[in-house]
C-alpha cells in the first residue's frame, strides 16, 4: 500500500511529464493541465491504497483514459457546434493559433541551474528539445503514445503493450518507426547521431 508521501512525491515526479505528453496529445494546454489534475485526482481517491510498484501503470492508464475522454467530448461538442453553425449561417472560426505559448519553455532544468555548462552547450540542448518535442507532435499517434512511454515515461515493452492493448512486436515496430522518423528530422537540421 502506498503511503501518502509516496503518492505525493509519485505525483510531483509525474507532473511535468504528464503534462508535456498531454500536450503533445491535445495540442491545448488548458484541457493538458485539466487531464493531468483530474488524473491524478483519480488515482489518488481510487488507486491510493495500491503498492507504489503498480502506481505508474495505473496513473499512465488513467491519463490516457481520461485523454481519449475528452478526445470522445471534443468530437461530440464539434458536432453540435458544427449542425449549429451550419443551421444559424455562423463561422467556424477555430480562433488564433498565434496565442500559443508552452509553459515548459520557462522551467529550467536542473542541470542548467547548476551552471556548469557553457552557453553553446545550454543553447544547443534547448535547440535539440525544441526540434525533438515538434518532431514528436508530428509523430501518428500510435508511434507517438509507444515512443514516449518506452523513452518518456521508461517504461518495459510489456508493460507498454499492455496499456496501449497491443503486442510487444507491435510495441517495438511503433518505436522503431518513431526513432527512425526523429533522426532523420534532426539530421536534417544538422544534428549529428
């Protein structure tokens, strides 16, 4: 059974990650932060008494469950919107793109804090970050989900076959194509591999 503290610190670790990876799903920051919270509200009023080993896999189903939620309520509120539009004569205008901003951009990294690096190195990771999270949002899904929980979220080929309900080679043929996608897009830009 997980003890409060270790849920809180679980939680805490998760955080950022989850809501990066939401993002990269939603591609809506707002609707990011309120999966992650909702998600982690889940978990700890129904999976808070597990043991702490079975705590990631049980978070990252219910993050993905509580994303394609609101995949399901974004397409049925589309809908309506959309019959709704077309019955009065109104637009379908999706609003400004150019609003977006990425909270993350601001967090520094430890190690950037500890200023033992150079510039050029510092600038050159944030390059390397930059291109790798544009990259990764272009990604098809299914890569996109197996890909960063494989390296993202460290988890085994089995366990990610299990949460995505896939088998392993489908697991490994996802990844495969993704890394295989991401170094062709940073060699393009000039990054040696």
């Amino acid at each position: 059974m997980a003890s409060e503290k270790e849920l809180s610190d679980f939680l805490k670790e998760v955080e950022a990650k989850s809501f990066k990876r939401t993002v990269f799903a939603t591609r809506d920051e707002e609707a990011a932060l309120d999966i992650v919270q909702e998600s982690m509200m889940k978990l700890a009023e129904k999976y808070g008494q597990q043991d702490i080993s079975e705590i990631p896999l049980i978070f990252t189903r219910i993050l993905q469950n509580t994303t394609l939620d609101w995949f399901r309520r974004q397409k049925t509120q589309n809908t309506w919107v959309s019959l709704f539009s077309a019955l009065k004569g109104g637009n379908k205008d999706g609003g400004d793109e150019s609003d977006y901003s990425d909270p993350l951009e601001f967090i520094e990294s430890k190690e950037e804090n500890l200023g033992f690096e150079d510039g050029s190195t510092i600038m050159e990771r944030k390059q390397l970050i930059e291109i790798m999270e544009t990259e990764i949002s272009k990604l098809p899904s299914r890569q996109r989900e197996a890909f960063l929980m494989r390296y993202w979220d460290d988890l085994g080929i089995s366990e990610t076959a299990k949460l995505m309900a896939c088998s392993e080679g489908s697991v490994k043929t996802h990844c495969s194509r993704a890394a295989a996608t991401l170094a062709k897009a940073l060699k393009k830009q000039g990054f040696k591999l």
